[in-house]
C-alpha cells in the first residue's frame, strides 16, 4: 500500500519509465526481505530438537522439504500480495504473470539463503545480527543504486539475488528508459540465474544440517 501510495504512473513517458523501474527495483528488494526474515531463524530456533532427532533417525532431505513446503507457500502469497496491491494502486500495466515469478524466485532464493545462515549458527541472536549484513549488499550491489562495473556486475551476478532479479525484473517494463531490457532471452536467463542462487543456498544449508 505504501509503495502504490507514493508512486504516480500518470506523468510524462520519461517519468513514468523510471517509475516503473524504482517500483520493480522496490517489489523485488520487498519480496527478498520477507524471504530472508521468515526462515533466517528457522533451523537455529529449534535446534537442540534437531540434533535429538538427527541422532535418531531424521533425514535432511525430508528436514529441509518440511521447511521449505511452508515458507514457499508463505512467499507466494507475500508476493502475490505486494504486486497485485502496487498494480491495482499504480495502474501498472506488464505481464502481471512474469513479475509473480520474478518475485517468487527472488524470494525463494532469500529464503534459502536465510535456512544457509540458520544452519551455521547457533543462537536466534547470531541469526538476527546476520540479517543486515545479508540485506545491505542485496541493495548496494543490485546494480540500481550503483552502476556496477564489469567485474562487479559478474561477482554479483553470481551472489546477489537483487542483482538477477531486478534484471528479469526489468525485462518486464512496458516503456523505454534507461533500465529496459527489452529481450525475452534477458528475462529467461536472469530467472534462471536466480534459481540457480537459490540451489546454491539450499545446498549449502544441506551442509550446515550436515
């Protein structure tokens, strides 16, 4: 409601264009913030259960899929949420379909990575001090904010989901501006780079379980 409430899409072309890129610039940092805080404390707070359990009998792969079954079903509905408001607000118009994914994938990556850190420390305390410092990069190194240079661009490509995200993202925009990529090869690709971020995550907190 607050990013449809101070968005105005009924200007000039020019500003309407870079509207609609701060608006997906916006949508996407949202949906990897809620990603990130509903599974970052996940693992750790329940793990002297998990320990017990584990000694026993408990697999990781059924572990993980017990956490990740929820917390999808939760990102789904957070996203649906953020861009079926902005868009009624803001008259957004775009494939409504294309941005649900881009958004979806950009927080299932975050959730991942916040199961990572849950299965590396081993406090609730830990896992919350480490949330700015999993969130600040996604802003400074998205590739908005900041012109990124060359080499800079391909490391956050290959670490930061804002980076992926907010390209497949802006593959979606409807006017021409500075942030248009117009391909629909751009769009598959930076989706596929996010998924592709988002396994990494998973297997690394397949390692922290292990």
């Amino acid at each position: 409601v607050l990013v449809g409430g101070v968005f105005d899409l009924s200007g000039s072309p020019q500003t309407r264009a870079a509207s609609e890129s701060q608006i997906g610039f916006l949508l996407v940092l949202s949906a990897i913030w809620c990603g990130c805080l509903n599974s970052t404390r996940e693992v750790v707070k329940e793990l002297p259960i998990y320990l017990r359990e584990r000694a026993v009998n408990l697999g990781i792969g059924p572990y993980l899929a017990s956490k990740l079954i929820p917390l999808s079903a939760v990102c789904l509905l957070q996203c649906l949420a953020l861009l079926s408001i902005v868009s009624f607000l803001t008259s957004w118009s775009g494939n409504f379909i294309d941005r649900l994914l881009t958004l979806f994938l950009a927080s299932m990556a975050a959730t991942c990575m916040g199961l990572a850190v849950s299965t590396l420390v081993n406090s609730n305390d830990k896992a919350v001090a480490l949330i700015p410092i999993l969130l600040i990069p996604q802003v400074i190194l998205s590739n908005f904010i900041v012109h990124l240079g060359k080499s800079g661009a391909a490391f956050a490509q290959m670490t930061i989901i804002a980076f992926s995200s907010f390209d497949a993202m802006k593959a979606t925009l409807t006017l021409e501006s500075d942030f248009k990529v117009p391909t629909e090869r751009a769009f598959l690709i930076n989706i596929t780079m996010t998924a592709c971020l988002a396994i990494g995550f998973l297997l690394l907190a397949f390692l922290g379980l292990k």
